[in-house]
C-alpha cells in the first residue's frame, strides 16, 4: 500500500512538474523585469546627472574662476539635477506621459530614492581631503548606492540582492528539475514491469505500453527544463541590472572626477552664511526640495 501510494505521489508530480516549471518561468521573467526597471531608472538619474556635467565642464576653459570648492560644485549639479528631472517635470507636465511616469516613480520609489541619494552623496564629499590626487570616488559611489534603501528593494519591499540571485540560478534548477523528472518516471515505469507475466501476452503488452508512454512523458520534462532554462538564460542576458548598475556606477564616477579636477579646494560653507540676492533661485528650491523629500523617507 504505501508503495502504490509512493508511486501515485511521483506519476502526479511527474505530470504537474511542467506545469510547476511554467508558473515558475512567468514568474522569473516578471520579478527580473521589475529589477531591470528599478535599476534602469535610477540609473536614468545618472545620465541626466552626468549630462549637466558634461555641458558645465564643455564650457570652462583655463583661467576660469578660481577658489572653485568641490563640495559647493557637486552640490549644486546634484540638486539640479533632482530638482529638474522631478519637481520641474511634476509642475510642468509638458508631455502626455507624465502621470504614468510619476505614478511609475512613486511605485518604484525612485524620486525618493535619487534624493536620499543626492543627500548621502553630498554628506560625504564634504569630508574629502584636498590631495593633488584624484580621489576614490568610485568606493564612494558604490557605497552610496549599495546603501541606498529605496534603490535596493522592488517597491521598497523585495530585497533586489536576493530575488535577482535566485532568478540568475533558475535556468539550471530547470535543467536539474528536468532531469529528475525523467529519471522518477524511469523508475516508476521500471517499477510497473515487475508485475509483467509471459504467460499472459495482453497484460504484458498493455504494461509495455503504459511504460513506453510514461517514459516518453517523463523525457518531456527533460525537453520543458532545458527549453525554460535555454529561455530564461536569454531573457537575462538581454535584460541584465548587473550591466546596467555598473553603467549607472561609471556615469556617477566620471561625471564626480570631472567635477574634482575643475575644482580648487573643497572648502566646506561655512555655517552662517549671509544672504546672497545673486543666488540661483533654482538652487534654493533645488535644495529645499531634496530636504522635504528625505523627510518623507526618514519618517516612513
């Protein structure tokens, strides 16, 4: 009895495990194009940040103002960036897309991602030494992003770490399900020839075939596990985060590099500084903008 209880367990998970597999693959494809989403709009901030850069940097020439602080520079390229890729575009909406786009970086956390970003970055920089050597701002960097709490979970819930490993490992647990259920097919087909008799030529022929049908049934699920893997194998390979955060890490880098060798010195303000009527309003909405969006973070 607990033999043929056994065996109907496995002819049921031989029978499910296709469909088991299907579920798993749907599900694969969707958690990795969450994470590719994820990474890839934070790592739009980058570009846009680098960008700001890249045009500052193309208009300076040699000679230019002097006494130029590191500190003062890249805060003001960051906030800029966040004030006008968010606060600009939710108060503009110029284009049709804007609400889906919002409603897609409130979901995703990235407006308060990029500006928990644009803080920590800028608490950092102020405690750079001044050397005539460039420094590791690519330590900095990873750092900041590695820690960053809206950046490294889907909807500020699923650890991106975690959930983007397991999906990276799924196209050989296919092969590896695959294959076993081949082999507990085989064994249960194996198991039914024991009760084969020569003396009765119908039952053993209708043995016969049971067991050739459950063994081509079994060597699908070989075929379905290899076909999932080889699928999935693709589809991470064309949408990889990994490929994107490393782009996203270079763009911050390069674009920090080249704000330090523009730079003189990196004096920090100091703390009661008097009211300059010259300053960029941009600056100051810039900068009260990111203040009132770590808020939210901080309290939630």
């Amino acid at each position: 009895m607990p033999e043929t209880h056994t065996s109907q367990w496995i002819t049921t998970f031989i029978y499910m495990l296709p469909y088991l597999m299907g579920g798993v693959f749907i599900i694969a494809v969707i958690v990795r194009a969450l994470i590719y989403y994820t990474v890839k709009r934070h790592e739009w901030f980058s570009r846009e940040f680098e960008k700001r850069v890249n045009i500052f940097v193309d208009s300076q020439n040699p000679g230019d103002v002097k006494d130029v602080s590191f500190y003062v520079l890249s805060k003001k390229f960051l906030e800029k960036t966040y004030y006008e890729i968010f606060e600009l575009r939710d108060r503009m909406q110029r284009r049709q897309s804007d609400p889906v786009m919002r409603l897609a970086d409130r979901f995703f956390l990235v407006k308060q991602g990029c500006a928990w970003l644009v803080k920590d970055i800028i608490k950092q920089l102020k405690f750079l030494k001044w050397t005539d050597e460039t420094p590791k701002m690519l330590n900095i960097t990873k750092t900041t992003f590695n820690h960053n709490p809206c950046f490294n979970r889907i909807f500020g819930i699923f650890p991106i770490g975690v959930m983007n490993d397991l999906v990276s490992i799924l196209p050989g647990l296919f092969v590896v399900a695959g294959i076993l259920g081949t082999f507990l097919g085989i064994r249960g087909g194996l198991t039914a020839l024991g009760s084969m008799s020569v003396e009765n030529l119908d039952a053993t022929r209708k043995v016969m075939d049971n067991f050739l049908r459950e063994i081509a049934f079994a060597m699908g699920s070989s075929i379905v596990g290899i076909s999932f893997s080889l699928l999935l194998h693709v589809f991470n390979t064309i949408v990889s985060p990994d490929r994107m955060f490393s782009s996203m890490i270079d763009r911050f880098e390069s674009s920090l590099d080249l704000l330090w060798y523009r730079s003189d010195n990196n004096n920090f303000p100091p703390a009661n500084v008097p009211f300059n009527e010259h300053r960029d309003p941009t600056e100051a909405l810039a900068e009260e903008a990111i203040k009132l969006e770590t808020s939210k973070l901080e309290v939630k």
